[in-house]
C-alpha cells in the first residue's frame, strides 16, 4: 500500500492522517527522521512555520527533508507547509527548505480575514472546491516550473512544480478530499517512475 507520512513535529498532524487514510493509502506520523526512508511521499501541515522550522532543527530533519525532496518523493505543504517549501519568503532573509521556486508572504489576507472559507476552481482537480483559509500565506511570484493551480481573488493559493504540490489552504479539515487524493495519487505515479528509473 502506498505509504504517506505526517510530519508530526506540530500543526493539524491527526486531520491530514485521517485524509490520506480516506483517500486510500496508509498514513504514517513522521517523528524521527529515519522514519522517512519508509515513505513514499510527505505532507508538510500546516501549524506555525517559524515553530515549526525550530522543531526541524532540533530533531535534525532539515538536511533529511531536503534529500527527501531531492530524490524525487512528493511533498505537499499546506499553509504553514507551503511556507517551508518556498524558496522566498517576503520580509525574512532566511528562507526554510527552499524546494519550490515561488516567493511567499505570510499571513497575507490581513487581520480581518484571519480565517475564511473561499470555493475555488483548482486545475486538476476540480470546481467549488471548499478551501478553508486560517491566517493563511499566499504566493506573490513564482518561477517558471512552477503551475498554478488555484487563485483567490487575484492571489495564487495553490500551485505545483513537479513533485511538489502547496496550498496555502487546509484541504484536511473538510470532507472534500479531492485535493488530498491528487496528492496520492502524485505518490503512486512517482512509486512508478522512481522503480522504473
Ligand atoms: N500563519 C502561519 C505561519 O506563518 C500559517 C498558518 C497555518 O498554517 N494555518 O506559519
């Protein structure tokens, strides 16, 4: 069975597990890093992204996550997730994994939206999708690998560069599962390629 890890450091770890196990694969919560050498693909949640990159460097994850990437699993981040995965982040010096080649900005949609409800249009995947926003980033730029998969109101808020997918949304905590499927399935496709490789 294709087999989906958690990282498991902080954030809506518990909500992503019961999406992947919903969608069809085993769901892994990811605590130590040798645990990744047991996964096919990963999802970053969302959480705190300066909490959690401090939790990265304690438990010695961050050269691992990267090589992860770097060998071709997929990864997908989810909000704060999407923030470790860029490249820029507006305002900071320090990026955090750098994997994807786009420029985010944090808690971009201001204080009066902190937390909102958007349906979206999201290539690949499909309409109306029911996209829970909570003091969510967006993305301001982005290279030229890089796809966008969904905008809301101008902003990108979903994109993907080859084995990397992001959202700056929370696809775990409703019942469409649609977006968390397509991540799955990105998993079983690389499963393919990197055997036939
Ligand atoms: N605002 C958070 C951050 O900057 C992300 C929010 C979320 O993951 N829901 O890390």
């Amino acid at each position: 069975m294709t087999k989906v890890g958690v990282l498991g450091l902080q954030g809506a770890v518990r909500e992503h597990v019961q999406s992947i196990e919903a969608s069809g694969a085993e769901a892994l919560i990811i605590k130590r890093k040798e645990q990744l050498d047991e996964i096919d693909g990963l999802v970053l949640p969302g959480g705190e992204s300066t909490t959690m990159r401090r939790l990265i460097d304690k438990y010695d994850f961050f050269d691992a996550l990267i090589n992860f990437g770097k060998s071709g699993k997929p990864i997908f981040g989810t909000c704060a997730g999407l923030i470790l995965l860029a490249k820029e982040i507006v305002g900071q010096d320090h990026a955090h994994l750098q994997l994807m080649d786009m420029k985010v900005e944090r808690n971009a949609f201001g204080r009066q939206k902190d937390s909102f409800e958007a349906a979206l249009n999201i290539k690949g995947i499909g309409a109306d999708f029911d996209a829970v926003f909570i003091r969510a980033p967006y993305v301001v730029e982005v290279g030229d690998d890089v796809e966008v998969l969904a905008s809301y109101k101008g902003n990108i808020v979903a994109a993907r560069q080859g084995h990397y997918l992001c959202s700056a949304f929370h696809p775990e905590l409703t019942d469409d599962l649609r977006m968390v499927h397509y991540f799955v399935e990105m998993v079983e496709q690389s499963i393919k390629q990197l055997a036939s490789s």
